[in-house]
C-alpha cells in the first residue's frame, strides 16, 4: 500500500521540482532544499525568540501588555521581530512536512536510514510542543483556547491527580507560577527539538544543515517583508471567565484543536500517538530487502582511505593492518550504516578494467554486483549498440543510476543502456576503457536528479572525478567531448532523450571529421 | 517513639536493581552517548584534513571544464524576478494561514457551563483503635493508634439543566488504593439566557444523595459558568 502511495507523490514533487528549477536552478531550488530550510527556519525563529523573550514580562498580568507594546509601540522593530519569530516557526513547519512527504516519495526511509526517519518523528512532536507553548505565552483569547484545550486533552489520560484543566477555570485560578511553567516549556521544547535535529543527522556524513546562502537571503527577506505587510498580531486579552469566541487561528500548529473540539481526548490522542507509531515504523512495513555490504578485498586494498573519504555515510573506517601487508590501514565497512551504494568501489584506484588478469578484482566490491560483472554487462552493451550503430547513430553507451528514471525508455538504435545502484559507483577508468580503441563512440552519464542524488553526493563525486577534481581522476588522454552527462532524474526523461540527440549529433560530427582526417594524404 | 531508620528497606533495592537499571541505560545509549564528544572532536580534525586536502586540488586544477550539462543556480535578472514572485506566493501561503481562516470556538450567542468537580468520596471503613498487642506485632514504622482502611467509595454526580438530565457518572476514586479523590470534568455549551441548573453528588454509596445544588442563572454570550464542589465548606458551589 505504501508503494502506491509513493509514486503519486513522487509525480507530484517532481513536476513541482521541474517548475521551481527554472527561475531557481537545481541548486537554489528550495524543493531540494527542505531540510536544510526547516534548520534554517529554526535558527531565525530562535534568535528572534531570545530578542522578544527580553522584552516580554513573563508574569500572567502583564504577560499580553508587554506582547503589545511591542506589537504596536515598537511596531518597527521588535513587532517586525514577534513576526519574524511567527512566520519563521511556521516556515518550519511546512518545510519539515514537506521533508517529511518528500523523502517517503523518494523511498529514502527505508533500510538504514530507518534512523533519521525514526529520530524524525520525535522532532514533529517537539516542534508542535514548542509552537503550541508559544501560542500560551501571548496570553490572549486564542492563548486561553489553546492552553485550556491542551490541558483537558492532557487530562483525558487522566494521569495527573487534579485535572490541570483546572488552572485555567475561573478568573483567579491561573497563578503566575504556572506561567512561569508555560514559559519554561517554550524554553526547553526548542532547546530539545534542536539536540533532536542534532541526533537526527547524527548518521549522515557531512551532514549539510545550512542552505545555500542565495536561498537563505531570499526566505529572510521574504519574512521580513511578510513581518512588515502582514505583522503577526495578538487576539484580545484572556479572560477566564469569558469563553473564546472567534479566533484568529495559527493553522500551521493549531490544526488539531479543532478536531480535538469535534472528537474529544480518545480519539485525538488516538489518532495522533497511532499516526506517529505507524511513521515510526514504516522503515519495516516491508523492511528493505538489504543486499550483502561491500566487501574489502584485502588483497587489493592498500589502505589508501579514498573509499571512506567518499562513503556518504561515514560507514567506512580504516584500521590497523591486519593481514601483515607492508600497509599502516585497511578499510573495514560498518554493515548497519552502509547504504550499498557503491560509491566505494567507484573510489577505489584498484577499479580498473584495464589490469586484470581473467577476472576483474578491487580493493572493495559490492557481492551482489561485483566490479567484474559490472564490466561484463558494459561489454555486452557496448557490443549491442555498436552492432545497432550507423555514421547517423553512433555508439552510445548510456550508464544510469537504478534511482534515476528509467533510462532503458531512452535507448534507440546505437544507444544503449545499463544502470548501477549509483553513479558514483562508476570508476572513471571504465569511461576510459569504454571509449578505447575497440569501445564506443561515446558515453552519456545519467541518474538522479541535480542537486538530488538518492545517495546524498553520487552525482557529486562523479562531476569532480570525471572533471579530474576528484581522485580517481578521469585520465587526461581521454576525449572528454565523447563524454556528456545530465542529471535529471525521473522527472526529466525527455530532457535526458534530448540531450541524447544533441550528443549523438556531436559524435557524427566528431566522427566524420576523424573520417576526413584519416582519408586525408599525410 | 522515634523511628528507627532500616538501611535495608533502601540498600537492598537499589543494589539489586541500581545496577540492572545502569545496564539498562548503558546498553540503551549512555554508553554510545559518551563516546560522540570524542567521534565528533576526531571526525571533525578529518573533515577538516579531508577539505582543505580537496581545495587544494581544486585550486590547484582551477580552469578544469566540468563534463556534461551543468545547471547553476539562475541569476539571470529574469531567474531573480521569478524567484521573487514564487517567494511571495510562499510569503502569502504562510501569512494566510497564519492567522486564517479564523476559527469560531463558541458562537458570541452561547455560553459555557463547566462542571468541574475534584471530591473524595467517604472512607469504607471507620477507623479501629488497635491494642496494645496488636501494635507490637507491627514493625516500629507501622505502629500508629489508629487503624484506618484506605479505600473510598465510588463518587456519583448528576446534573439537571433545564429539567433535564445532561450528565450522570460515576467515578472511582484515584490512586492504587482507591484512596484518591473522584475526578470529574465536563464542558456544556448553551443558548445564552435563563437556565435551572441542579447538581446532585453522593459519595458514601446507597441511593441517596448527601450534597444537591439547584439555582436559576442567567448567562450572557461566551460567558463561563462553573459548577464546582467546596471541599472545605462541603458544599456544591456555582461561579
């Protein structure tokens, strides 16, 4: 059931990824960007949180007198601030959801990365927790719907002797030392959502937690300028003898209160602790069937570190020598963090086709696609697209990424196709070796999306090893105009048939002037 | 007669279980917790080794094409102006519902009844004033003159609004004794205007009640009205 779920969104956010990547770029598109943004989001609504916690008077009576005065004396700057801390709280809110959906779309939530996924779900409540707490403290009619509501839904578990609910019955009954309490887990729900966001990137190696500094410019200015056009303001004072009539209603946090209105304790608490539960173990609802983790061939191995230097997931260390070999490490893969992408084996400078003798061996390779089969399946393509090629079509040999589209839709007559569980898995030895002497005319590199590779930096490393920034370098002899790459993942399979044309047109061309030459007289 | 402090009621607990709880804790995280101060200092002195190593080389190799298409971020003018007008349908986005639709809790025409009743019910059992004979049995921390159950009767409250039965419960008393009070709470909203309300409460079992309130009240739009119970005055309180 989940599966049917996925694709849908995963349609949904790339159509709407191809939209904003236009007036964006890949980079700046903050749809790939939403994780980073929800971090983002959170650092803004903290500092402004500290700026009006100075100036608010955290007793009951002068609680909603102090949030006004800055509201409307200051309007210009510490209101702008109060509204700054709304809109950025409720930035994060769509932001973390939209994570939330996007990585289920992805199917980035299965396997090992059950634990961000996991550690995920705390952080929804944390966050609503800290909202909520916040929306207390203004002490309007909407802070006095919303306090009452979220203690009867507390007391519904009845776990505590008196009703809480009770603080908040009659004028009078609200002392300022339960404010202080109100205060307090404003305080603290942010400072436990930000350890839980700490933890929840605790497996991811270099873990990128700030947008690129264009996207974070533009959301500030953008709140900023919301802040002053539509500045957050309070609803009227609470009185505890009065009911809360019509509210201006914060949508983003509140949206519960509502419901719990309508259903009642049961069947909130229900509904929101199931939910969770189900969130929390969709990683296993079916368990990603893992494959076997790399495995390091000591005998190939020197210990050069590249392999762990480009594990997206830090899941490979390097340890003393064990086997007597004349080298200090050897590299040793942490099974329960490793993502079987691959990237490893496109690292290790023992990848190569070329020096082999009967099968291919490297220092660190995948069980179920060994280098050699790798190597296999490329001759076999290539030979097909160079039986299939004419002087119109020439040989292409197209490498995909098994998260990309499916880019055996974009094979024709000369071009040919085979993908790995990620391009970074690719040795650029194998390009070299695809376009000697008895290979194709050209390779095409494709996969996931810009700026969204499904294991994290694939695509990155790959760029740079093939632009020869990145170790193990593409070798300088080969020719890197029979080299093309695009990167558009599922959502863009009729950009990647495009750019196949206007790279098949330059092989021609390229061709053609190697024919010219050739039959040219020395 | 001063108490004698018995060392065992405390040691022997937290022997056995202080270390089975430690374990716990260890094996749940302590143990990987302790450890991350130290992975991060060591991770980050790679990191950082690792970066400045790959900055190097690509200063060292700065003019090196790319291979394949390469999307950047737009700057263009027009990229900018795209951007601004998406970055206000998000600004609108939030700022809408940030405060909109509002939300309508209790109409301005209706009111608000509260009963709100926290009350122990009477004991079941009167107190026993123990003998001499009996109190030496006991260990020194138990002996007390009296002898009284701990266990409280079920409280029954109902309430009548306009002659009409709106609310009838039982509730047992809290606590792993049953030794707590009743808790009952429950929200009505209502028409504004001219009301009888009647709350009735037995606590000591049987049938009959021993605490009723009636009044007429006349209640204004969103006005709160609470039904309670004075547990010093022993009294059904409206206000």
């Amino acid at each position: 059931m989940l599966y049917a779920l996925q694709a849908p969104f995963r349609l949904i956010f790339e159509w709407f990824e191809r939209l904003f990547d236009k007036p964006f770029g890949p980079p700046w598109n903050p749809l790939r960007q939403l994780g980073t943004l929800a971090f983002f989001f959170f650092w803004v609504a903290a500092v402004t949180g500290i700026y009006v916690f100075i100036f608010f008077d955290t007793s009951l009576s002068g609680a909603y007198e102090s949030v006004e005065h800055m509201t409307h004396e200051q309007w210009y700057y510490s209101g702008v601030m109060r509204s700054l801390h709304r809109y950025s709280s409720d930035a994060m809110v769509v932001t973390m959801m939209l994570h939330l959906v996007r990585e289920f779309s992805r199917d980035r939530y299965r396997g090992v990365r059950w634990f961000s996924w996991f550690t995920g779900v705390p952080l929804i409540w944390l966050l609503m927790v800290s909202g909520i707490s916040g929306y207390w403290l203004v002490w309007d009619q909407l802070a006095q719907y919303v306090a009452v509501g979220s203690m009867e839904w507390l007391d519904w578990l009845t776990i505590f002797g008196e009703p809480v609910a009770n603080n908040f019955l009659t004028r009078g009954s609200l002392d300022d030392r339960f404010f202080s309490l109100l205060v307090f887990i404003h305080i603290f729900g942010p400072l436990f959502l930000l350890f839980g966001m700490w933890i929840h990137i605790l497996r991811v190696n270099r873990a990128i937690t700030n947008p690129p500094k264009a996207l974070a410019l533009g959301s500030m200015v953008v709140l900023v300028v919301l802040s002053f056009l539509m500045p957050a303001v309070s609803n009227p004072k609470a009185d505890l003898a009065i009911a809360p009539s019509t509210l201006n209603f914060d949508w983003f946090y509140l949206f519960m209160y509502p419901v719990f209105d309508e259903w009642g304790g049961g069947a909130m608490w229900a509904v929101s602790v199931g939910l969770s539960l189900f969130v929390c173990v969709m990683p296993w609802l079916p368990r990603l069937k893992e494959v076997s983790a790399p495995e390091v061939m000591l005998d190939k191995c020197n210990g050069c570190t590249r392999c762990a230097e480009d594990c997206p997931y830090g899941a490979i260390s390097m340890v003393p020598r064990t086997d007597g070999r004349p080298f200090e490490q050897q590299a040793i893969v942490d099974h329960d963090i490793c993502t079987r992408c691959g990237i490893c084996v496109g690292a290790c400078p023992m990848s190569t086709p070329f020096r082999h003798e009967g099968k291919v061996k490297t220092g660190i390779d995948l069980p179920q696609m060994p280098l050699d089969n790798v190597l296999e399946k490329a001759n076999a393509v290539m030979l097909k697209a160079k039986a299939e090629s004419t002087a119109e079509q020439p040989s292409i040999l197209l490498i995909g990424c098994d998260h990309g589209g499916e880019i055996a839709q974009a094979e024709t007559s000369g071009t040919k196709s085979f993908s790995l569980p990620c391009i970074g898995m690719l040795p650029p030895s194998f390009v070299d070796y695809a376009l000697s002497r008895d290979g194709v005319d050209g390779v095409m590199l494709t996969g996931c999306g810009d700026c969204d590779c499904y294991h994290r930096i694939g695509i990155r490393w790959t760029s740079d090893r093939m632009a020869g920034l990145r170790d193990p370098y593409l070798r300088k002899r080969v020719p890197r105009d029979r080299l093309h790459s695009f990167w558009g993942g599922g959502g863009e399979l009729d950009v990647l048939e495009t750019e196949i044309d206007h790279f098949r047109e330059r092989l021609s061309t390229l061709n053609s002037d190697v024919e010219g030459h050739e039959g040219e007289p020395s | 007669m001063k108490e004698e402090f018995n060392v065992y009621l405390y040691a022997v607990p937290l022997v056995v279980f202080g270390p089975i709880f430690l374990y716990i804790l260890w094996n749940f995280g302590i143990r990987e917790l302790i450890k991350i101060p130290g992975e991060m200092r060591v991770q980050k002195k790679v990191d950082e080794e690792r970066a400045e190593k790959f900055e190097k080389e690509r200063k060292r190799k700065r003019g090196v094409k790319a291979i394949g298409v390469v999307r950047g971020p737009n700057d263009s003018p027009l990229g900018y102006a795209m951007q601004a007008v998406m970055y206000a349908a998000f600004a609108l986005g939030v700022g809408y519902f940030a405060a909109n639709p509002s939300y309508t809790f209790i109409p301005p025409d209706q009111a608000q009844i509260k009963l709100s009743i926290s009350h122990p019910g009477q004991k079941k059992e009167a107190c026993v004033k123990q003998s001499r004979a009996e109190l030496a049995k006991l260990s020194p921390n138990m002996r007390t003159a009296m002898k009284c159950g701990r266990e409280r009767w079920p409280v029954y409250i109902e309430m009548e609004l306009d002659g009409k039965r709106v609310f009838a419960k039982t509730s047992q008393p809290k606590g792993l004794s049953n030794d707590g009070p009743s808790i009952f709470y429950q929200k009505f909203t209502v028409p504004a205007g001219k009301h009888e309300i009647t709350v009735r409460i037995r606590d000591r079992g049987g049938n009959d009640f021993n605490f009723q309130r009636s009044e007429s009240i006349t209640l204004t739009g969103s006005q709160i009205f609470v039904a309670s119970f004075d547990n010093l005055g022993h009294k059904v309180t409206f206000r």
